[in-house]
C-alpha cells in the first residue's frame, strides 16, 4: 500500500554558495528561485507551528511538515533525489526552507514504506 500523491511542489536544490564582499554566504539554488522549481509530486503538508515569535530578529516563524513518498517522483514519475537541508520548496503561499533531512519512516517492522516527512519553515512579518 502507498498512500496517493495528489499534489506537486516546486524543488530547488541547494547547490552550494559564494562568499560575498562582506564574507557573508550567498546561497545559490538550481533551478534559481526566481525560475519554477523541479516539480515533483506529494502527498500532503500541514502546519505545525504558526506564528512562533523570534523576538531577536522581528520576525515570525511558520513551520509546515510535506509527506513525501518513499521515493520521490517527478511529474513524469521519473525518481529523483530526496529532498535535503537546505533546500527550498514552492507552495501556493510562498517559498518554504527544508528544516534538515527527511523524517524516514519507510524501514518498519511489518516491511510497509509510509514516506517521508520533511520539516518547512519560512520567516514572516
């Protein structure tokens, strides 16, 4: 049994950084952010924490948890690489920053692959 993946997302990787005139990282993503991302298909994502105050930087953080299947597909249903920290995910409300790798839950006892989660965050205000 699989669960369906009814929804896609837009992926950009993380292809690394270069050092900018003030020593600060810019990271650059393939495809670029301002190009659609990969698209691949998932089964869900829901949010788990809104409006989480970070006080030292005036912001607001929202984290989102995407269901992902064992394998992740693209469109065309060919395999692609899982997702990875680092990343970023296009939803319909914005760009979304993968939280670490992905929660694996595909080696259970009973042999049954459920997916992945990945773990979004994104600042606003």
């Amino acid at each position: 049994m699989t669960y369906p993946t009814p929804y896609t997302v837009g992926l950009h990787r993380y292809a690394g950084g270069d050092t900018n005139a003030h020593g600060q990282v810019v990271k650059t993503y393939e495809p670029p952010l301002d190009e659609p991302g990969l698209q691949v298909r998932v089964t869900q994502w829901v949010p788990t924490q809104f409006g989480v105050p970070e006080p030292e930087v005036g912001t607001t953080m929202q984290w989102l948890e995407l269901f992902v299947p064992d394998v992740l597909v693209d469109v065309d249903g060919n395999a692609v690489d899982d997702i990875g920290g680092f990343d970023l995910v296009d939803l319909p409300d914005g760009q979304y920053e993968v939280d670490g790798p992905p929660w694996d839950y595909t080696r259970g006892f009973h042999g049954w692959k459920a997916g992945k989660v990945v773990r979004l965050k994104r600042r606003i205000g």
